[in-house]
C-alpha cells in the first residue's frame, strides 16, 4: 500500500467566538508541549494531586472525589449516568435544550424511568414544574438538570432545583460544562452530587478532558449499586484506583498527559486571576456586547435574568442568509460564530465570550465584522 | 474559597522505555500547541479526513470506517464491544495477558456469554484450542484477541485466528494497542473486523485517543442489531455522523481538536518513514536490545518466535529489588521501563522500543544506565 502524500498540518488562526471551542492562550498550548512523562510517573502523580486541588476550587467544593476524566464532556455526562442510575431507577429529567436531551438519552440507555420536564429552548427549566413531578414522582431517584444550556444560553436556577430534589430524597446531576468558571456555580454549597464539564469552554483548555466532582452522597449510591456499572471504562470505582489517592495508583487506563498538562496550566491561571473576578469579567463583557448587539437591533433569545454571559443567542435578522454571514466571518475575518442547534437551527446564532475569548479586543473586533457583514 | 497556591507544571525530560507512553517527537509535541480551531472549521475537517486516509495506511486497510477515538485505547475497546456483541451473543474470548481479562470484563458488561480460551501469561493464543472452541460452540458471534499482549510481550497469530472465526461465520474484534506501526498489522489481508488501537506507543502521539478501524462485515452486524447500544458516547451510529462523511458533519461531541493536531503529525512522519521501514527498524532495534541484554545474563519471558520486537519482557534477576532498580533508573537517569502487570507484577520488568524511542541512542543508553544499577 502506497504511503498517502500528506504533509504537516498548519491550521489557520482564529477567533472562536462560538459555543466552544473558545480561544486558547498560549500558556495553555505551550504547557502541552512539553515533554511526555509515564502516566505512573512521580513527578506526574504530583500534577495530578494540583489538578484534583484545583479543580475543586472551580467547582467551589470541598468533594475528595473530583478529577477530570479522561474524555470529552458527553463521556463525563455519561459516567454520571451509568455510575448513579440503575436499571429500573425513576429519573426527572429536565429538558429545555440539546443537551437535556443528550441527558434523557442517557437515562433511557442505562435502563433507567425517565420522567421528562420539558421547557421552551431559551427559558430556564421551570422549578414549579419540577417540584409538581417530585410530587406526582415521590421515589424519584435522580433529578438531572442543565445548568447553562449551550444550545440556548439559558441559565437555570441549580440552588433551587437541588433543593427540591433533596427534599425528596433524590440525587442531582448537573451539566455544567458551559457554566464552570463562567458563572457563580457552588458545588458544596447549593449541594450537588455529580456535577460534569469540559476542559474546554470558561476554562480555555483544549477540547478533550471532562472535569467532574462527586458528593458523598452520590458515592454511597455507587457504593449501595446491586448490578455492576456497564462502562468499564466510565466505571468510578475503577478510574478511581487511578485517580483516588496519590499514595497508591493502580493502572486503569493510560492517562492523556499532555492535555493534563494543559488543563493544569488553564486551571492555574483561573487561580491567578481568582474565580470571583472570572465570574465578573465574564458579566461585565457581556453587557458590553449586548450593548452593541441592541445597539444593531439584534434581539436576544432569552430573557435577561436567565441570560448567560458567555453565551449570547441572538435572532437572525430577517432576510439574512445565515450560512452565508458565517462563511463570510470566518473567511474574511477569521471569525468563528456559533449556528443554531436543534430547534433553533437557522434561526439563531450563537456568541461564545468565554474564558480567555471574554475580552475587549474580542468584542470590538466581533462587533465591526459583524456590522461589516450585516 | 481561597485560591490554591499552585504554579504551573514544569515535567522532568524523561526517556520512555516502559509499555507506554513512549518518547514523543518533538514534531508532533510542536503540532499539539498550534492554535485551536473550531471542530466544525472547513480546515479542521479537511485534516479529519486526511488523518482517515492515513490511518488506513497505518491499519493497511480500505475500511471506509476508519478513525480515531476521542479517548483512550481502552474507550476503544468499549467502542468494539458495545457496538458489535448484543446481550446472550456468545463471544471467545482469549486470554493470555492483562488486555485479553480487559475484553472478558467488557463482554460481561455487554450481556454476552463468554468463552475463555486461556494461556500462559508469555505464551501466545493457542490456534488449536480457539479451533476446539468453535467448534464446541459453532454458534459463536464473535472472536476477540490480543494481537500484541502489552503486559506480556507476546504476539499472536491473528491472521490463522481470524480464519477459524470467519469459517465459523464469527466477527474478529483484535486488540492492536501495542502492535500498530510495531509489527506487521494487516486489517485487509488478515480480514479482521474490528481493530482498535492507540495514539502512543509505536505512533508516539500523545496518549488520548483510540484509532479504529471497522470492516463493512462489522457494520453490517451494527446495522443488524435488535437493541439499541448501551453507550451514548461510543455509539458508533451516532459518531458517523461526526466522523463519516466530510460532506455533511453533524455534532456529536467536540472532538480533541489539539491532540488530534498531534496524532495528524504522527501519523505523516509513520508515512515519511514508510511502514515497512518502520517494522524493520523495531525488528532491528529489538535484535540490538536482545542481544546486549543476553550478554548481561537477562532471561525473556517469551520465546523468540512470539516476542513483540517493540516490547522486551525480562525475568528480574534473583535476589534484585525490582522498585530500588525503577526508582533508580528513574531518579538518576531519568529512565523509566515497566514494571511487570497482574501474574507478572513483581518478577518481570518490560521495556518500551516504541515508535520514535526504538532507536539506538535509546538501546545504548538503557544498557549502560542498567549496568550500572545492577
């Protein structure tokens, strides 16, 4: 067989301003280009002791049990459910976006009962409405809920739907992929029990790591199981031989090094610049782009108190040709825009601030190619 | 929340001679920190499509379905496993090592009914017992085998096993981890069905993804099934629509997009050396390793005709501490072998010559720092 004449690949340079990927800052891509050590490795074991420590101060918790896995945020997603629902299990599901959808998919793949929530695209998921299907679903076992739709950029109330779901007896999972580092989320305090990101998004890292973070309540659900988890690979009390305890690791899996190395990196420079300030940099340069979009007549999906900062959903003005208007952004200014998902693709595009793309210089540009374009 | 004191992460530079990871270019680390692009970016799927067609090279195939995994080999294997066995398929599974126990749990937690056909650890399988077991169970779905045991450094005949599986009317899933780019591998010629691999070892990306390969007999029992497949995440019908076509992609979940930078660059210097040339040099490079190890009185756990060129098992000698040695070899050289896994922890210690660490700077080096802790 022939050899394929292909060469190095050089990609061009751009400004993501989508759903994510966001723009990644050089500290993160030269610390995943240093040098590859064993996944066993002393000096690695030590990272990943920072990382796990790190970690918990983005998700604000105080969970021994919190580690990236080693797999995009859909594979975190589904570690939740394979780990805390069994077969038989009654699980509200909450689905007001794609990936409330993503999450009823889950439900329904580890057999477990899936009472559906349903809310517009672009609201909030309706706390009065999960409350009437506790109610109607006393032995519910599970709540899971988005807390900032990426299809959308709602943001719902977590504190709130955690609240009624432990009045219940039942556990939460919450997708916080979009959220983490973005807006307040407090793992500890509004008490939920498995909590899943991305490596990607507020954090600035590249696309390939899920961050996660377990209560001791969701690991005495894993404990009580009384069939064995169906993913070896997402199995929780396998990866956490790996991941458990820097005194004692056992080989799972072999670890992706260098993305670590870079989640490490990004996680650092969200210490340096401290969450509290990454909450306020985010809400501040949203209400500038904002400014500018109202300034363009463009009118945004959903409605400002459940607005999320880094992600910005706006109506495409009519007789604009959407596909047309992204070509044009990313050929001629190298600018990527986020389409439309599901129920609003083609109406809608999507403006990602998020991380190390919520600046001023990112803003400014977006605004003069868009009125470019428009 | 006080904000961890963390700085960021400065890795030692090791040389990797262990199981894997092994030493990664320079070339390909270089790709890793180009800047990130959108998942969806015309340029990012033009590379998708080149890193397809230069994994069929590698894989020696025209499998239209050819791709990597956004996680690690052992997701891979997964990926193989939910896709092609059903619940009460009755699967041989053969077991010679730790990988062959890894598919045995991942055909339990599919619901299949397995058939172990076991060997010694350091033997490889057993052709005449595979043969006994079809045909005391000529209803078998599947055969999966371990084409180059890592945990032993042993090397199976996958071309008569997958033989007596077709004749049998059976799927071939081969585990090709540690045999890809290493030792001859060919998917086409051999007619395996399904194949998974990894992004390290003898490719010497970064570890983190899973290359697969699946034949059209594969997909043809894919598109058979009665069930839906347990996984949402390697749901292979669901990750064609990322993967399959570069026409149309829809999103499925945000592919790796940096490392799979990296794997790209692997993948196009495998085709600068040409993989027959690469076979050769781990040939020849095992030839030098062997012989300087036989000089110092080391012993091999697998017999010639069986041993993996890429991957030396040798028994520890008699009254030597196995971790004062590793720890040694680490600290003072920056050196790190394998220690031995599962029946063989303790008693053996594996050495790498993967990928872009089988060389002879490499060989001289190792020689020279043992001798000198021994």
């Amino acid at each position: 067989m022939q050899a394929p004449d292909i060469t190095s690949f050089i990609p061009p340079l751009r400004t993501l301003m989508g759903p994510g990927p966001s723009d990644v800052p050089q500290r993160v891509l030269d610390a995943m280009a240093r040098p590859t050590v064993g996944h066993l490795d002393p000096a690695f074991v030590g990272m990943m002791e920072e990382t796990k420590e790190l970690l918990r101060y983005a998700f604000q918790t105080e969970n021994a049990l919190t580690m990236p896995v080693s797999a995009p945020g859909s594979a975190g997603m589904e570690m939740c459910f394979v780990n805390l629902v069994e077969a038989g299990d009654k699980v509200i599901v909450c689905k007001n976006g794609v990936f409330g959808g993503r999450m009823l998919e889950n439900v329904k793949r580890v057999g477990g009962v899936p009472i559906v929530v349903e809310d517009a695209w672009g609201a909030p998921v309706d706390v009065a409405k999960v409350e009437a299907a506790f109610a109607a679903n006393p032995d519910a076992k599970v709540l899971a809920f988005v807390h900032a739709e990426t299809s959308t950029g709602a943001r719902s109330d977590a504190q709130a739907l955690a609240a009624i779901a432990h009045k219940y007896g039942a556990l939460v999972i919450a997708d916080c992929v979009t959220s983490l580092a973005g807006i307040p989320l407090m793992v500890d305090e509004w008490e939920l029990d498995a909590v899943y990101s991305g490596s990607q998004k507020c954090l600035s890292c590249t696309p390939g790591l899920s961050p996660v973070t377990f209560s001791e309540r969701a690991i005495a659900k894993l404990k009580a199981r009384k069939t064995p988890v169906q993913s070896w690979f997402l199995d929780l009390n396998l990866v956490l031989g790996y991941w458990g305890s820097a005194g004692k690791r056992t080989y799972h899996h072999t670890a992706p090094v260098n993305t670590l190395y870079g989640l490490h990196e990004s996680l650092v420079i969200l210490a340096e610049e401290g969450i509290e300030h990454s909450w306020a940099r985010h809400a501040d340069n949203h209400v500038m782009l904002r400014d500018g979009f109202e300034a363009m007549g463009l009118k945004f999906v959903v409605e400002e108190n459940y607005r999320l900062p880094q992600l910005n959903t706006v109506y495409i003005p009519d007789g604009v040709d959407d596909a047309a208007v992204r070509a044009r952004l990313l050929n001629e200014f190298n600018l990527e825009i986020g389409a439309g998902l599901g129920d609003l693709a083609g109406k809608v595009w999507r403006f990602g601030l998020m991380g190390h793309a919520s600046s001023v210089k990112n803003i400014d540009y977006c605004l003069s190619a868009l009125k470019q374009v428009l």
